[in-house]
C-alpha cells in the first residue's frame, strides 16, 4: 500500500467547471481525476494552485495539422510542433482532418496520415473529410471508420477540388444519420465566389484585401441557410463551422428555434481580426488570408452576441499551417486557395491564390480567455464550454475530455489570470513563421497544463514528448440525436 493516497494533488486553486466555479483541491491518480474536495490527502507530488484558475484541458475540434493536399501542398505544421503549441496554449486534445482526394478511396488518399499523427504530444482524433462520396466510401469505409471510434465527416461547400454538389451533400448526410455520425460543413457558396474573383481579377484587383470582397456575408449566409435545409430534409445533425458573421449565426439561430439540430462554431478571428489585418502593407495582408473572410470590426460585437445566446457555442483554433514565405511563392491553386494564380508586378500572388487559414492552435485558449473571461464578456463556465466541453459533448467524448468530475481524464489547465503579456511569434512553438496576433496584449495566460495527469508544459517549457500523445476513439454524440421528425417509413439512409 502506498503512503500516498493521490499521485499528484492540486492545492487550493479556482476550479472552473461547464457549470460552476468554486475552490477545492483536486487528486489526480493513474491519469485520471480520482476526487475533488477540500482537504485531499497527500499526493506523491503535490503543486500550490492557490491564485490559479484551473480549467479542463483545452479540445480544439477544428485543426488542420501535417496535412497533404491533392496537388502536393504539403502544410508546414507537423504533428509534433502542432502538439507543442497546442500544450503551450493549454490544448490538452485537438480533432483534426483525415483527407479524401477526389477519385480516390479514403484508403489510398493521404497515405501514412494516420499513421504520422502518432508523433503527436496531445491526444487527438480525426475528421473524415469527404470529397468524393461513392458508394464503395459511403457503404464501406465510412462505416468502418465508425467502428474504429471516428464518428465525424467534414464536407466542403467550397474550394475545388473539395466541394460537394447538393446532391452529394445529402449522400453524407444520409450515411450519417444511419451510423449515426456528426456532419461538420463549410459554409460558402463555391460558384458566387468564382464570379466575384473573376470580376475582381478582371478589374485589376488583386491584393489580399480583395480576398474578403470576393467572399462576402451573403456567399457565407446562403450556403449556411442551404447546408441547414439539406440537413433538415436529411434529418441529420450538422455542426456549421468557422461562423465569421451575424447573417451566417441569425441561419442557424432561426434553425435551432424551430428545433432543428444545428450548432455553430466560430473562431478567435472572428472577434479579434479584420478587414484592417487584409490591408496591411507589402503583402503582409496575405498573413490573414481565411475563409471565411475576415470581416469588418463591428462584425465582432455582433459575433460576441451569438456567441453570449449560445448559438456559437463552440470557438476553435481552425489552425493551419501555411507560412508567411509560403503565401508569397505560391504559385497555382492551393489545397485552400481558390482559383488558378495570377503574378502581381512584384512577384506576389493575386489574392485568389493565397492559401487560406490562420496558425492560431496555441492562441485560441489565451485570445478566448483574455479577451472574453478578462474584458467581461463571458464567465469561467461559458470559457469551458467555448474551450472543450461543448466539443466533447458534441463529438462524442463527454464524460472523458472537458469537465472536471472524477473518472473525468485529468487534462487541465493552471491559469495566472492576472497576467499580463503579449503574444509574440518568439514565443510560441508552432512551426509557421507568424502569428496574425502579433503585438496583441493579452490578460490571463496558461502557466501549467496537466495532460492525463502528466504536466506537458509548465511556464512555456513543453515537456510531453512527441508520440505521448493517444488516438481518441469516440463515441456516438450526447447532444444530437436526430430529431426524428420524418415520415413514418421514411429511411433517408435508402434513398
Ligand atoms: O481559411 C481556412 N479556414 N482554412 C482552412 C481550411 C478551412 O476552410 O477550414
Ligand atoms: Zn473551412
Ligand atoms: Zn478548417
């Protein structure tokens, strides 16, 4: 019998919880939380939480991460440098994407992927995009995955070769609704986008700026209303991702109201950055080159909004890792670029193939808290829902990831919410060469995260090795059950 009751015990510090927030100590034994109380026993190692804001671990649901597109763009951020900023961050388990190249099964695209992911220092699990959805993927791998625990598919909207037409789209759908799998969806309209570069191009505008003018709110509104429509007539479950403005949230709040299961995801960007980070001098606009588009700042309030009446009730990083010295050299359409390249007289690319996504794994939880838990906008319970708990709920790893209950894996995050510092590319540990952040002052900052009872990274030290991370099988959703509302008789799954 040992003499210590706990492995590790946190002392005296802030426990915030999905629901509640109050001061206790927490026993950590075999990577799991075994109590929470006043007064625990001694612990082999025992760590002074008192001052400190401890959180469930950060679940960042929408990353991109070593990715390998159709054309060979080959992403920057490895397994393990992503993982590093991810601890660093307080991201404690990240879901990310396991590609399907067109014309190809979900086999043989992206060979190893998989397999590379076991370098990562987080736990992590996977999308399965679907760009291609025969019947061979729909009928077989699709249901194959779900028995291995990977219970979610991403469609595209937009981007080429990504995109799936309407009648793909309710395939997925269908095939969902009958494994009984979530259905995550870009929201864009592919073919108002292509007019507008086109007439952008033609006018002779091509620098980053025109990146936003070519994707405007409405392009963003109409697919958000048609993905919802399709999932109301499929009767399946969809989470909206990367919801960038009020048009987009009012679709899904108008859907949620007349019951049907649709949830919205948005991401720091979206409330931090805008049109003014496209116009920033010698190209280094492309640096907040996304899609959706960065909108105008009054935008920000009204995404707060949605986010205070829960219709964004998820905030992911979106993470992706291209660089700076990468935007500038691109030379043809990217994995997320959106048309053919077009030379500007300084060598730069036309905006149109500047490839799309911000790095912001490692900032998402310290953007989030300062500026939401710090300037007032939303509580310590909101922060863990926006940060983990609603993405685990919503993807199936309730009870495991995001909540502070014993039996509960012991991922936490130790917070100095008094600290005052700014985000600086120096100091972050992601393999891209900016961050869109930079200069930005920040209130509150992770000094330790915890991962399965281990501590990863203590004052920026990350101390998790690569491959000490574990693939997350997960469980069927607990919030999105579908609603049922279909004919008597009516197997969409058939049709
Ligand atoms: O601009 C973005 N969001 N890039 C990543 C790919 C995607 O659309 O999620
Ligand atoms: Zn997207
Ligand atoms: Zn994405």
């Amino acid at each position: 019998m040992s003499d210590f009751d706990y492995d590790l015990v946190l002392r005296g510090g802030t426990l915030a919880s999905a629901a509640e927030v109050f001061e206790a100590d927490l026993g950590i034994r075999d990577g799991v939380i075994a109590a929470i109380g006043r007064g625990l026993r001694r612990g082999r190692e025992e760590i002074d939480a008192r001052g400190r804001i401890i959180t469930p671990g950060g679940l960042d649901s929408h990353c991109h991460i070593e990715e390998l597109g159709q054309d060979g763009t080959a992403q920057e951020e490895s397994f393990a440098s992503g993982s590093a900023a991810a601890l660093a961050g307080g991201t404690t388990s990240f879901i990310c994407f396991l590609p399907q190249w067109k014309g190809h099964s979900l086999a043989a695209s992206a060979p190893g992927y998989a397999e590379r992911a076991r370098r990562s220092r987080a736990d992590y699990s996977f999308h399965q995009i679907i760009t291609d959805p025969t019947p061979e993927v729909l009928e077989r791998e699709v249901p194959a995955l779900v028995a291995r625990g990977i219970r979610s598919l991403k469609v595209f909207l937009t981007y080429d070769p990504l995109r799936l037409t309407d009648g793909e789209f309710l395939q997925v759908l269908a095939t969902a609704r009958r494994l009984g799998a979530m259905v995550t969806v870009h929201c864009e309209n592919f073919d108002a986008i292509g007019w507008r570069i086109q007439a952008l191009l033609k006018a002779g505008l091509t620098d980053p700026l025109q990146h936003a003018w070519s994707r405007p709110p409405v392009v963003e509104r109409e697919a958000t209303h048609r993905a919802i429509a399709l999932a109301e007539l499929a009767d399946q479950p969809i989470q909206v991702f990367h919801v960038s403005c009020e048009e987009a949230a009012a679709e899904i709040a108008a859907a949620r109201a007349r019951g049907v299961k649709v949830w919205g995801e948005t991401c720091p960007q979206y409330v931090t950055l805008s049109h003014d980070d496209l116009r920033a001098p010698d190209f280094a606009g492309a640096k907040a080159v996304c899609s959706p588009a960065l909108r105008d700042r009054a935008e920000h309030a009204r995404i707060w909004r949605r986010i205070q009446d829960g219709t964004l009730d998820v905030v992911t990083s979106d993470h992706c890792g291209f660089s700076f010295a990468t935007a500038k050299k691109a030379a043809g359409s990217s994995a997320y670029g959106t048309g053919a390249a077009v030379q500007r007289p300084d060598g730069t690319p036309a905006f149109n193939a500047i490839p799309n996504g911000v790095p912001g794994i490692e900032t998402r939880m310290p953007v989030l808290f300062s500026e939401g838990v710090s300037k007032g906008r939303i509580d310590l319970p909101t922060f863990v829902r926006l940060s983990s708990a609603n993405a685990a709920k919503l993807f199936g790893l309730a009870g495991r990831k995001g909540t502070l209950a014993p039996g509960a894996d012991a991922d936490l995050v130790l917070w100095d919410p008094d600290r005052e510092t700014t985000i600086t590319q120096s100091r972050l540990h992601h393999a891209i060469d900016y961050t869109p952040w930079e200069g930005m002052a920040i209130k509150g900052w992770p000094a330790l995260t915890i991962r399965r009872g281990e501590v990863a990274m203590r004052e920026g030290e990350v101390l998790a090795a690569p491959g000490s991370g574990r693939f997350l099988p997960r469980g069927p959703y607990a919030l999105a059950a579908p609603s049922g509302r279909v004919p008597d008789g009516f197997d969409a799954a058939a049709v």
